[in-house]
C-alpha cells in the first residue's frame, strides 16, 4: 500500500469519506490555488480543497482525514518524481502539498472523492513545470509578479524604505564596513546580471546560509535587479541613528521601534518555505494539520515552553509556579541566567511544537529580539497572548491588538487579567484565534514570503544612484550542483541555438 510519501508515483491514496454534516460533493466541492499554475513555482506547490456537502453547504469540520484521493503524474513519463501530502485542516478544508523532484513538459492533477473527479479535476499544468531546483528564471518581473501573484504594495516597505530616500552602494561599500565591520557579523552581497556575490564581516557568519539560500532560490525563478546591500546576522537590529543623521540601511530578520533597519522575514521562516516537505517539520503548512483538538476541547491553561533569553520569561515562570492552575509554563533550556531551581523549578523536555495547541491560550513572550514562533502560534487554533514589544517581524505591523491577538504588558503586570478576560468571553477570544489563523494563512504562506523578498530588493534598488559593482574580496555564491535531474530552461538557448 502506498505510504504517506509516494515519491516515485506522485500518488497519495487516501479512503472514502465520513461525516455527519452531510455527503460530500465532488461536483460542490472546491479546489483552488497557486499549485494549480504551473509558472507560480515555489519549493513545495500548494492548493486547496474545500469540502462542499450535495446541497451546496461548505463542511466546518473535517469530512475525514480520508475524503479526498490526490494523484499527481507527468503524462508520457515512465516515473513522477513528486512527493505529494493531503492535510486535513479540520475545518471542512484541506492543503495538498507536492514536492516536485524533476522538471516536466506538463503535469495532470486528479483529486477524486469516491472515485469521482472533484470540481474540474483533472487539472492539466501545461508546463514546462519547473521543479525548485530548475535555473531558469522569468526575465521580465512584471510578468512574475502577476503569476505569483504578488501583492502591489507591502506597506512595511514603503515605512522601512521610506528612511533611505537615496541609497549609494559606491558610499556604503565603505561606510557600512567601517562603522559595523569589526562588531558584528554582516554579509555584503551584490546580485549582478542575476549572479549573487558575498562578502562576510565578523566572525559568526555561519546565518549566511538562509540568506543565500533565499537569494539564490530567487534567481532560479526571476530576474533579479541588480542591487548592492548588506545583511546583518546577529538578534539585534543595528541602524540606531535617528534623522537627519546619516542612516546606513542595514538588512535585518528584526525590527525595533528603536532602530530603522530594514526588515525582511526571519531567517527561521524564510527556512521553513525552502525547506518545506525537506528537512524541516515545522513550517506554515504543517501547522495547519497539527492544530490539535477543538476550541472546545482545548487544556485551558495558558501555555508557554522556551528557553531564559529574557528578564520577562523568568517573570513568567515564576508566574506559573505560583499560579500553575492558570499558566503552565517551564524552560527547556537555561543559558543566560543562573538556574535557581527553587524559583523557576526543574528544566523540562522539549515537546512537539504542535502539541502546545492541546492548550486553548498560547503566551508569545520576547526573546533575545522578537520570538520567532509566532507565525506558527497564529496559524494554529488557540488564541495568542502577545506581549507588547519594541521589537517586530516584517509583518507585525499589519497585525491588530484584539483582532488577531490579546495584547498584555511588557512586563506582564496585566497577563492574568487579560487570561481571565478570555476565559470570561470565550467566543470573542475564539473569534480572535480564528482572525489571527486566517491572517497567518493569507500573509504568511511561502509565495508571500518569496513576494516579500522580491518587492524588498525591488523597490531597493530603485533608490540606488551609483551602479551596484562586484567589490573587492567578493565571491560569487554557487548554485547547488547536486540536482538528480537536471533540467533544461526553455527561456536558456543552448549552444547550438546560438
């Protein structure tokens, strides 16, 4: 029997339906998204399914983790190189994921409920259909925008940009080096005629990985522009200055109301997209079929799981020690501060991330910067409580106190009232975890976040007003060579063609 993994064949196999919110429909049922383009392509291809009932009504709860047969194949292949997953988001919805491993001319998509075709399935992606590791990018950016359908606008960038009216990489190329260089880790990368050239400053550099790793990922699927920039590695945003001093645009996973460096998508994050149905088991979709039980089902203690990176998280536990009915929170790890086990109890073992959603109020708490879980929190089903922050992610700004999250103090003065609150008003608190889902699953997915980075070094260089040049000590940043099966780019001409 095929396992959840069918590699070779592309094939999932999953059994019939079951439901006491009516029949499935495969004629009503919806199925929609960017995996049904063949040009929108990303590491892991992703659409949805809706399950519709035969008089028209969306199911709310999973129809069975074994409604839907998906089927992927590459027609007149003797092999479908295509790892393909059904998740079953319990809410009448559903995400297939495939992970392609070859190119192909065409793929045909067939998504069947009891045998029958669902919606319009089969789906033919007339191709080529490029796999993530196919070097062949889009020339004009307009038009890869449009497939991926890009947003105009990201209004982070507009506030982030807005503080470099010019930018001169002939300026910075020296500036930047000379101010940050000798304290902090930063990378100094040129992407000239879609190649990528780096530079390292510091000593800790190992972070480069994600950072090329995302660059080179962009121009395997679009020209670049040319543009000249330098990412900072560490925690910290660095840009300190406030105008009309001469700001340096630094490149940074985090913001601060303090500083004005510019944000991108934390490198855990940016991971998490490239490495999707790879190395990684938490990533935005995977969430999304771990959410553990029901609202009504859900441990109603708050809960919190991390390590001591902040004053406020030893305030939490101690917290919790003393109300352990209403906080269950514990450290994995002690690294900053000195481990009093009388005051913060005995380190406790990691557990799955998707088991904190047993628990219906999930504490987001600082760290050393920003705490990078907090897409993840959101895209479950339990509520978050937020604390108030100098510090943000690229998307934070968009979220709003009470909509998509409870907001308590920075220094927690208020988080067991704001627990009570929610306890008081269950359903406020459940529509509040169900808008901050629903903006995780809009914003948050990884055409969004290749968008970002692409809009980012985008409206970027258009500030720029000396050409961007390959500076002495750079070196270029290799594509992987370690594809199986390569492909051939029907945008390249060969030799031969020459």
């Amino acid at each position: 029997m095929c396992s959840i993994w069918c590699v070779a064949l592309g094939v999932l196999a999953l059994g019939a339906a079951v439901s006491g919110e009516g029949r499935l429909s495969a004629e009503h049922s919806a199925v929609w998204g960017p995996g049904l383009r063949a040009e929108a392509v990303l590491p892991a291809r992703y659409f949805y399914l809706q399950a519709v009932d035969t008089e028209g009504q969306r199911f709310t709860s999973s129809p069975g983790e074994n409604a839907f047969q998906v089927k992927i194949t590459a027609p007149d292949e003797q092999f479908t190189r295509v790892g393909v997953q059904v998740l079953d988001r319990k809410d009448g919805s559903f995400i297939v994921r495939y992970r392609m491993y070859a190119s192909y001319k065409s793929l045909k998509i067939e998504v069947k409920t009891k045998d029958k075709h669902v919606a319009k399935s089969p789906y033919i992606l007339k191709g080529p259909v490029y796999h993530e590791n196919c070097d062949c990018p889009q020339e004009e950016s307009s038009v890869w925008l449009e497939e991926m359908n890009c947003p105009q606008v990201f209004p982070q960038i507009q506030r982030d940009l807005a503080n470099f009216p010019v930018v001169d990489p002939d300026k910075i190329a020296i500036e930047i080096p000379q101010r940050f260089g000798q304290r902090q880790s930063l990378c100094h990368y040129t992407i000239k005629d879609n190649e990528v050239y780096i530079k390292t400053y510091g000593e800790h550099v190992g972070f480069r990985i994600f950072m090329d790793a995302i660059l080179l990922s962009l121009t395997r699927k679009v020209k670049m522009p040319d543009v000249e920039f330098f990412v900072n590695l560490g925690d910290w945003p660095l840009e300190k200055k406030k105008p009309p001093q001469n700001l340096h645009p630094i490149f940074s996973w985090c913001g601060s109301s303090e500083s004005k460096d510019i944000v991108m998508p934390t490198y855990d994050l940016t991971d998490s997209v490239l490495e999707t149905m790879g190395r990684v088991s938490l990533d935005m979709m995977s969430v999304q079929a771990n959410t553990g039980p029901s609202w009504e089902d859900k441990n109603t203690t708050a809960f919190w799981r991390g390590r001591d990176s902040r004053k406020e998280r030893l305030e939490l536990v101690k917290l919790s020690r003393k109300y352990p009915e209403i906080i269950d929170a514990a450290f994995t790890n002690f690294f900053f501060f000195k481990h009093d086990e009388n005051l913060y109890g005995p380190i406790v073992k990691h557990i799955s991330f998707f088991d904190f959603f047993k628990y219906k109020y999930q504490i987001n708490i600082d760290g050393t910067v920003a705490a990078y879980r907090l897409p993840y929190l959101l895209a479950g089903n339990s509520v978050v409580l937020k604390q108030d922050s100098i510090y943000y992610e690229h998307f934070y700004n968009e979220l709003q106190p009470w909509k998509h999250y409870i907001p308590f103090k920075s220094d927690l003065s208020d988080l067991l009232e704001k627990l009570q609150w929610a306890k008081e008003h269950d359903e406020e608190a459940k529509k509040i975890a169900k808008s901050g889902q629903e903006f995780a699953r809009n914003n948050l997915m990884g055409d969004h976040i290749f968008c970002y980075y692409f809009k980012l070094f985008q409206e970027y260089s258009r500030l720029q007003v000396s050409e961007p040049k390959i500076r002495d000590g750079m070196e270029k940043v290799q594509q992987p060579d370690d594809d199986l099966f390569p492909c051939t780019c029907h945008r390249k001409k060969t030799k031969d063609e020459l």
